[in-house]
C-alpha cells in the first residue's frame, strides 16, 4: 500500500509509522512541519519518506504527481489550553489544513482515515480546539456525501504512552506524572480532581487507525477508547505520593468515557492495555517498585 501519514512524527504518528512499517510492502510518506511539541526528528526512519512541510501545501505543483491508496489525516495542532491563545492558528490548520488534506485525497482517490478527538462528545463551542477538531469530522463528512470518497473518523480518548508530551501546554496527564513522580514532586491535580478521563494507551490507537482503514468508510465516527474511565484523583492514587491541587482549567469536559460497542462490532478492534498494568510497569521500570 502507499500511505501518506500527516502529522506522523508526532506522538500518534510516530507509532502508526511504526506499525504500519511492520508490513514490508507498504511504502509511506510523511508530511509533517515539526510545529507540535509532541514532534521530533528523533521519531525519523530510513525506510520511510519525509516531507518536512506544512499540510495546508499538500494542494500545490510539487505534490501534483504524487498518488496515495490511504491517508491517515493526524495533523493538527492539538490540546485544549494552546487553542484558547492562538485561535487562529488552530481554525487555519485544523480546518483548512484538514480541508486540504481532503481535496488532495479527492483528486488521488485515497481513503482518509481522520483523526478526531473526544472532546467533541461535549459543547463543540466550548474552546477553539474542541470545534475545529469537530469541523474536520464534517468536513470528512461532506467529501464523502459530495464525492463519494471514503473517509472515517476515528474519536481519540486521553491517549498516553511512550513519546507522550511530558513539559509544557501539550503535556498529557500521565506525562506530567511520570515526570513528577521521577523528580520527587508532588501530582499538580487540576480542581477537585473529581473529573473522570478514559486513558487509551497509544499502541492500541495506532492499531485502531490501521483496523478502521481496512474498509470502505461513508463519514461514520468510531470511538476508539477503554470504555473504563478514572478520576484524576484516581490516576494520582496509582502513582502515589503527595497530591497539590491547583485551579481548575477552562474549556476542558468533566467527563470522557468512550462507547466501544460499534467499533468492537463493525470495525472488529479492541484495546489490549490496561491503565492499572502500565502504571504499575511503569513504576516498577523507573522507582524499582513491585505491586
């Protein structure tokens, strides 16, 4: 297969490449600006091609003769709290980037497989990045209604593992753990921590995106979670050691909890990682701590 993958030297990116690369005959490219925090050179292999470019120039003369079976649409400027400064920035990339990705896949009749986000479930006008990410799913939508092109969005839920944001306005929850818990500080816990998150490790994600581009898609939304969710406070328990709450984010739901049912029934996937076990691998690897 010839697979583009935006945005994969990101945190999901990277190991959707991985995963994808396991397949000796897939050739893949990957179109990424390295903007995000989560994205580094480090995630580059020699077997795979890499355009260092921004998505919004995918509709231009240097990519014209350049033909794709499948695209995994994963790039975009991602979080909550960074879209609230720069809203711009985030409706530029995040819908007309998005919406480039889709002409492009158009004129090459490619399959898209679009990464969306959970915190569409709640208010779409609740913060910038909630409602771009919401609009590439209509955006998909559209193409397949108009064009007939298969597109399929799949919903992540509170993704975290290995290359996760761990410092700054991208840092996943457990990677500001993990961090913490190594330095000896106490767990930043936002508000009362009562919030419950379903945490989805990125291995099982990556194979999500590869499960839902197997088929022909019209638009349809999967969710791709646990189905189980924590509180914060749960999460933190699972570290252990001393709790500092601190004021409550704005824009952010209180509660994510995927349903699972479709995409076990019709997409045939199922996560294999469960929280409790990659905490307390985690701890064991990195504190010398046994369970």
């Amino acid at each position: 297969m010839k697979i583009l993958v935006s945005g994969g030297l990101g945190f999901v990116g990277s190991h959707l490449v991985d995963l994808l690369m396991l397949d000796s005959k897939n050739k893949v490219v990957v179109i990424d600006n390295l903007s995000s925090e989560s994205s580094s050179r480090d995630y580059m292999r020699d077997d795979v091609t890499y355009w260092i470019d921004d998505i919004r120039n995918l509709n231009t003369q240097r990519y014209e003769n350049k033909t794709f079976d499948i695209i995994y649409h994963l790039g975009a400027l991602a979080r909550i709290q960074p879209s609230f400064k720069d809203p711009l920035t985030h409706l530029s990339i995040n819908i007309m980037g998005s919406s480039h990705v889709l002409e492009f896949a158009r004129k090459k009749s490619s399959k898209v497989i679009y990464a969306g986000s959970s915190s569409a479930f709640g208010d779409q006008m609740l913060n910038p990045y909630t409602f771009t990410k919401y609009t590439g799913e209509q955006i998909c939508e559209l193409y397949s209604r108009v064009y007939g092109l298969s597109t399929v969005v799949a919903r992540f839920f509170n993704v975290y593992g290995d290359r996760q944001p761990i410092t700054g306005p991208y840092a996943t929850v457990i990677g500001v753990f993990e961090e913490q818990t190594k330095n000896t500080l106490p767990l930043t816990v936002t508000g009362t921590g009562e919030q419950r998150r379903d945490f989805t490790h990125v291995s099982d994600i990556a194979a999500g995106l590869v499960a839902l581009s197997e088929d022909a898609w019209q638009g349809e939304v999967f969710q791709l979670g646990t189905g189980v969710n924590y509180s914060i406070n749960d999460l933190a328990n699972m570290f252990g050691g001393e709790i500092k709450y601190i004021p409550l984010r704005p824009g952010e739901t209180w509660i994510t909890l995927a349903d699972i049912s479709d995409t076990i029934k019709h997409v045939g996937w199922t996560p294999k990682i469960n929280l409790l076990d990659y905490v307390s691998e985690w701890k064991m690897k990195n504190l010398g701590e046994k369970e």
